[in-house]
C-alpha cells in the first residue's frame, strides 16, 4: 500500500508514526480533520497482523470520529491513534508513558481517550507527560463511564424513530436487542422502563439470564435474534449485524441500536432502504459516548467541573441532528446513512472554509 493514494487515507491531515525502543511503544496517531478544533478519538490497542493493517484501522477510525464528532455537533475534530500490541499481555507503565509523550509530540491537535484494550489506569500513565487525555478518573473533570449517557442517547434515537415510522410512543412496543453489555443493558432497562417489550441476547448467558430477569424480557439465542418478532432491531454488540445474509431474517421495521460499523458494506445500506426499513445511522445514534468524553475536555481546558448540564443539552441537539437526517432522506427519498454521511462533510467542510477565511 503507498500512503497517499490508500482510500483510507482521503481527507487526512497529518497521520503520525512513533516508536519507542526502550518500552516497545509502536503506535500511529492519525488526524483526520482539526477543521471543527482538535481533533478527538480514543486510543485502540490491538494485536494488529501487520503495520500496514493497524495503520489502516487507524485511518478508518479517525475519519469516522471526524464524521461522528461533526454530527454529535462538538467543536472537536477526528481523530484516533492505535498501539500495536497485546493488551493483556504486553501492557506496561512505561509504554503508555512513551504513548503520552507521543501525544504530547503531536502538539495539542490530538486529545485521546480510551478505546478497546486500553483503560483509565493506562491513560493515568500517559498523562504523567501530556494534558490531551480523557477519560481519566478520580478528578473533578471526570466524564466517567460514556455508556450510560451512550444509552441515553440510542433511547431518544429509538423513541424517535418509533415516533416517526410507527407513528405512536414505546409503549407495547417490540424491541430485540442484540448485546447486553455496557451499552444494551441500560438500552434495556429505559426501554422497559417506557413500556416496550423486550426481546434479548448475548453471547454472555449470566448477564443475559440478569438483565432478561430485571427488565421482563424474552431471551433468544443469539442465532435467533434475526429472526425475532420485533419491531425495532438494536444492535448493541458488534459491528457487522446488518448485512445481506440477515437482512432478509430481519421482521423489524427499525433499526436504532448502539454499535459501531453497524452495516456490514454500502450493499446492505442500499438493501435497508429497498425494504422501507428505517436505519438510524449508528456514529448519529450512537454519539452520546463521545458528547459525555467533549465534555471532560470541555471542563479540562476551562478548568472547571464536569458539568452534566452541558451534556445533556448537547445529547437534545443530537436527537435534532438525527431527526434532521431521517427528514432529508425521506424527502429527497435516500438512504439515511447517505444523507447522514453528506451533512456530516457538509459540516466539516464547512468549517474548513471559515478557518481559511479568518
Ligand atoms: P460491551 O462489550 O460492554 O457489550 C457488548 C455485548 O455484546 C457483550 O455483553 C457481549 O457479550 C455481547 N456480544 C458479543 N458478541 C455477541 C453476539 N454475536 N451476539 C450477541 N451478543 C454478543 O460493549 P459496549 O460498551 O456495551 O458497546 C456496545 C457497542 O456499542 C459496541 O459496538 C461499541 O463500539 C458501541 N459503542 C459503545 C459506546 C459506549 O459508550 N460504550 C459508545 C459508542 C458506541
């Protein structure tokens, strides 16, 4: 792969290579776009095959925090850095040192936070040697746990799509969720709260037996949960579980859920639309996680408290965002991830354009 003309590459500012012999660090730090302010996305560490592998996620993910830092409406751009490496068994202090001291090195225009196999404790490390960390612990500036007010969000997304397709509130409403985790089971526990019907899964049979228990719901195999008499179809687990193999189980007429990467290609977007199915594109619904991490830098650089507040009237402003995108698509009779795909350039671009201007 040459770097430059990799379609994984389009768009990108900078992208940053780091190694550090005396800890092992290998890590890249990709800046898809400061246009919005700088740019902001987790960290990932990942047993990656090959460089160019991990150098290709990096790319991917950090485009897409700029889409989805740009549709949650924060004055943050996107970014993502990935550390080659086991997390569970090559992890040590003085890696997530030099990790921050790469951070550092990448001068402000990169905040990071954590991502799958890194955590708060590595974070603390990395901080010894930069400010541009989130999702820290123990300070009054602290977001926390992002799941919850990730849920929040999806729940508003959920009651919204049920508003506009299905015409009525949650009440009696059939939803299958598929993944109990952080995520789906305070999903869970708001839908059954509002009255919806629950249909459940996860690979995890203790927490599904629990969460199924609490919130009265169905359990399914997680084979099954395509084929479930359900009007709403959540995807908490992993990316891929809209595809051309299970679209044509799927009996919902909604799908809202969680998950990254929730379409498995472009084709089954296209198929969604074919089938009337109403998607709410997942990087719009799912956005509360990183509207709670702007947050914590918010209150980082004013040097003030975590303020709850603030979230919550960004997490109102993303419920708009997604009503917006549903609007134009079924005016201009378009697939929703499309349309939601074009605002969200639309809004980078357009900041880029001010930032020249000024
Ligand atoms: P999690 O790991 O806590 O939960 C995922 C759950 O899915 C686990 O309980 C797991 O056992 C289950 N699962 C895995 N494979 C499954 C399968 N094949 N069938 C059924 N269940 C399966 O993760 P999470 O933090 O709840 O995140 C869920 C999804 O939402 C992920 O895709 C994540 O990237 C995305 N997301 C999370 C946040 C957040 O704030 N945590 C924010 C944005 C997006």
């Amino acid at each position: 792969m040459t770097l430059f003309d990799s379609p994984a590459f389009e768009g990108h500012e900078g992208v940053h290579a780091f190694s550090d012999e005396k800890s092992g660090l290998k890590c890249i730090i990709a800046v898809h776009s400061t246009a919005r302010g700088p740019a902001a996305g987790g960290c990932r560490m990942w047993p990656y095959a090959s460089s160019e592998e991990a150098l290709v996620d990096a790319l991917r993910l950090s485009r897409a925090m700029s889409y989805k830092n740009a549709m949650a409406d924060l004055e943050l751009g996107g970014g993502k850095s990935v550390i080659i490496g086991d997390s569970r068994t090559q992890k040590t202090a003085a890696l997530f040192e030099a990790f921050g001291r790469a951070v550092e090195d990448v001068g402000g225009k990169y905040w990071t936070a954590e991502d799958v196999g890194v955590s708060p404790t590595d974070l603390m490390h990395a901080r010894k040697h930069t400010r541009y960390v989130a999702g820290l612990e123990g300070h009054e500036a602290a977001s926390g746990d992002p799941s919850p007010v990730t849920a929040e969000g999806v729940f508003r997304g959920v009651q919204l799509c049920v508003r506009r397709a299905m015409k009525r509130d949650l009440d009696g409403v059939r939803v299958a969720i598929q993944g109990v985790g952080h995520v789906g089971e305070y999903l869970a526990r708001k839908l059954h709260a509002a009255g919806a019907k629950l249909i459940l899964t996860d690979v995890n049979a203790e927490a599904l037996r629990r969460v199924a228990a609490e919130t009265d719901a169905q359990i399914v195999a997680p084979s099954a949960i395509f084929d479930a008499d359900a009007d709403v179809f959540a995807p908490c687990a992993l990316g891929g579980a809209v595809s051309l193999d299970t679209l044509p189980r799927l009996r919902a007429k909604i799908i809202a859920g969680a998950a990254n990467n929730q379409l498995a290609g472009p084709d089954a977007g296209r198929e969604l639309f074919n089938r009337g199915i109403l998607y709410a594109p997942d990087y719009v619904i799912n956005g509360g996680g990183i509207i709670n991490v702007a947050g914590e830098i918010r209150a980082l650089e004013l040097g003030e408290a975590f303020d709850p507040a603030w979230v919550d009237q960004k997490l109102d402003r993303l419920a708009l965002t997604l009503e917006e995108v549903l609007e134009q698509a079924l005016r201009e009779r378009r697939p929703t991830h499309e349309v939601a795909n074009e605002i969200a350039r639309s809004r980078i671009v357009g900041a880029a354009e001010k930032r020249v201007a000024a």
